[in-house]
C-alpha cells in the first residue's frame, strides 16, 4: 500500500471519527441535579450536551450548556442551537463547582479527571456510552465509584432503514426485535408497528445491484433492504418500501409521508449519520423521527457487498473526501437543505481539503476526472462482482444466528 494512500485512509477514519453524531433513541432519565454542562466544541460532543439539556428542560430545570476546546474557554456559538454559552465566568463556575457540572468527555479523560481531588465529585457524561451498538438498558453518567443516569430504548410506531449498506438491515432487524421483546407488537401510537426501508438508486448501488438482485425487476436500495431485513424474519406484511427517492431530501420526503404525526426511529450507519440528521433538522424539523447509530470504523465499512472494497476502497475515500464539503454548500444560503456548519475544529478542515482534490467522484466541478475515477470501480466489479454476492450470503447466515441466539424466544412469539 502506498504511503500516500495509508495517510489518505488515516484521514477517512478521523473523519469517520468527528462528523457524526450520536444515537438519540434512547430516553435518558435518574440524572443527577447540575447547573452546567460543559462541553468540547465538536459536533457529537455538543448534540450529547444538546440532548441532556433538553431532559432537563422537560423535567422543568434550566440548565446552561458551557462549550470549551479542551476544557479551556472558547467564546462561540453553536448556529442552529440556542442558548449556548462560553463566558469565562461561567466556565470558571464548572471548574470551581464541578459537583454542579455534567462534563461531556471521553472515559480516558474522566478516570484522568477524577484523580484529582477538585473532580472527586463531579459527573462525566461518558462519549463512548453514547458510541454503542448496545440496545439494552443502560448508566451514562459516571461520578467517582458510582453510576447515574439510565439509558433505555423509546417505543416508536416506526422502524427505518435507511442505507446504501445491508448491515444496516441487520441493525434495524436488531432494533425492530428489540423493541418488540420490550413493548410488544405495538407502538406508542396503539398501532402495529410498521418496518420502512429507504433508498433509491445511487450512482455505485445501481451497479452493484445487479450483482445482488439478479432476479428482482425493481433494483433500489430499498428493495435490498426489503429483501434483507425479510431473511431476518421480519414479515413481509410488515415492510414498506420507499424507494422513489435519488437523495436526501427525497427520502425524507418520502419517510414523512408514511411516518406522520407518529415516531419513527431510522438505523443508519456512521458515515451516513451527520448528513442525514441535518438534513432532517432542516427540512422536517417537525418530523419525530430518533436515530440508532450505527457504529462502524472505516475499515469495518469497507466490504464487498456495500461497493465500498472495490477498486482498493476507493469508493470510502471519495465518500469521506465530501462529507464536511457537502455540509457547507447544501447549508449555504441559497441552499438551506441543511443546518448550519457547527463544531468543525482546524484538523477536521485540514484532512477534509487534503482529500477533496484527490477523490472527485460525484463533484459535478470535475466531470472529467469524475468519470475517469469510476472506471477502477466499474472494471472490478464486472470481474469480482461474484464476491459481493458471496459475502452477502455469508453474512446473512450469521446475521440469522445471531438474531436467534439474542431473540429467540420473541422470533418463536412473533409466529
């Protein structure tokens, strides 16, 4: 492998690492009583900060959220987000009163923090709780040789599953099974819960479908996903496929039309996260839809039956290239498809415009090299076309058993 390429790939994960967020369906409850959160300015640590605020403020207690670049003060404001603050007062406050503090870090920093006495009693909001392909009851906040907080999986009339991957199938089989084994087969509408699946046909998956779906007239990602989801023993009665859609703001379009008024909760990977939540936040701020991300390193996201091994991986790198791009022009003014830019430090920046001139599939400023960067992808999957197939059989089979052996009493109810 090429030096150039490793740096490239190393570039992707910390990407992978910072523009995303983090699930939010889950009800956070059993909070300890604080009058700050305090925060570094990132994306995912200020939607946590987000979150807890808005659990307090439902419980009829006001709270201010401090943002810091590394517990240090940083005076700014999160663009779409109220009340934020970052007065060196205040700050002073949350390291003077840390017991009147939830602060918002990663486990290494809390155990660091609370060697020192001055932090004995203060509260550490955990990021790796809120990093978790765990569906079952839970503590988040952590306080020296205690645990607080209880995070337990919301009912929702809806489950969506929504990717260009079929690991997400398997996550949101997870989920509907889940949610069955807890609430039974109803939502908190009183009605049967329903099963959607989103995605239409992309510039790669139309391509690599014909691999996957040789026998179906229709090939759409939301009809894998159907297809999917289906082998995971979810009914075919149950499944609504939505798959007009060719981007975002279609699906949602299209989501919202089947969800409502009611609650949907949508299984999306990591890398499709961030665009997809602000996105929704801008366009269908009214629609009740919770998120379980899905947590996936770019290394784990690269296989076969996703499109995104071939040609060398590639295909991941020119997805990560454009994220933070795609953020800032579909925000634009004269856009306004997504929220505003916020929680985006200098490195992220720096490892975004070090990619983005490399890797130009889907940028419509360079036709050209768009297309001459896809033939890679189009040569090897008409060779090896036969390795997505098998590694989606393979995996199939494996997520069968483990749905068995995690659900197995609920799958043999469900009948």
């Amino acid at each position: 492998m090429k030096k150039s390429f490793k740096q490239d790939f190393k570039d992707a994960e910390f990407l992978n690492s910072r523009l995303i967020v983090p699930s939010t369906c889950f009800k956070l409850s059993c909070l300890p009583t604080v009058r700050f959160i305090c925060c570094n300015e990132d994306v995912f640590s200020m939607l946590i900060a987000a979150k807890l605020r808005d659990v307090f403020e439902k419980q009829g207690v006001f709270v201010q959220v401090v943002v810091s670049e590394s517990f240090g003060v940083l005076v700014s404001a999160c663009p779409g987000i109220k009340d934020w603050i970052a007065f060196e007062s205040r700050f002073h406050d949350c390291m003077t009163q840390p017991e009147n503090c939830i602060f918002v870090a990663n486990r290494t920093i809390a155990q660091s923090k609370q060697k020192n006495e001055n932090f004995a009693n203060a509260y550490f909001a955990i990021v790796e709780d809120f990093k978790t392909n765990s569906l079952t009851p839970g503590s988040f906040i952590d306080a020296k040789d205690t645990m607080h907080g209880l995070r337990k999986l919301k009912n929702a009339d809806f489950v969506v599953c929504y990717d260009d991957d079929v690991t997400s199938a398997y996550h949101a089989a997870r989920l509907w099974w889940q949610l069955y084994c807890t609430y039974g087969k109803t939502g908190p509408s009183g009605e049967k819960r329903k099963f959607i699946c989103v995605g239409g046909q992309g510039l790669m998956s139309s391509r690599l479908y014909k691999s996957l779906m040789k026998n179906e007239a229709r090939k759409t990602e939301g009809r894998l996903l159907a297809k999917t989801v289906q082998s995971l023993y979810v009914s075919e009665e149950d499944v609504i496929v939505c798959d007009k859609g060719s981007n975002t703001g279609e699906n949602l379009e299209e989501i919202a039309q089947v969800v409502g008024n009611k609650t949907a909760v949508a299984a999306v990977t990591q890398r499709l996260s961030l665009i997809l939540y602000m996105s929704q936040k801008q366009q269908k701020p009214e629609l009740k839809l919770d998120y379980f991300v899905i947590w996936q390193s770019v290394s784990e996201t690269c296989s076969y039956m996703n499109g995104m091994r071939f040609a060398s991986a590639k295909p991941i790198l020119h997805y990560w290239a454009h994220v933070l791009r795609r953020w800032k022009n579909y925000s634009a003014e004269k856009n306004k498809f997504m929220l505003p830019v916020f929680g985006v430090d200098q490195e992220t920046e720096k490892r975004a415009a070090r990619l983005q001139p490399k890797y130009v599939v889907k940028q419509r400023d360079f036709p050209l090299k768009a297309m001459w960067q896809m033939l890679p992808f189009v040569a090897d999957l008409a060779v090896h076309g036969k390795r997505a197939q098998h590694e989606y059989n393979i995996n199939v089979r494996q997520w069968q058993k483990e749905l068995r052996h995690e659900f197995g009493d609920c799958l043999y109810a469900a009948r």
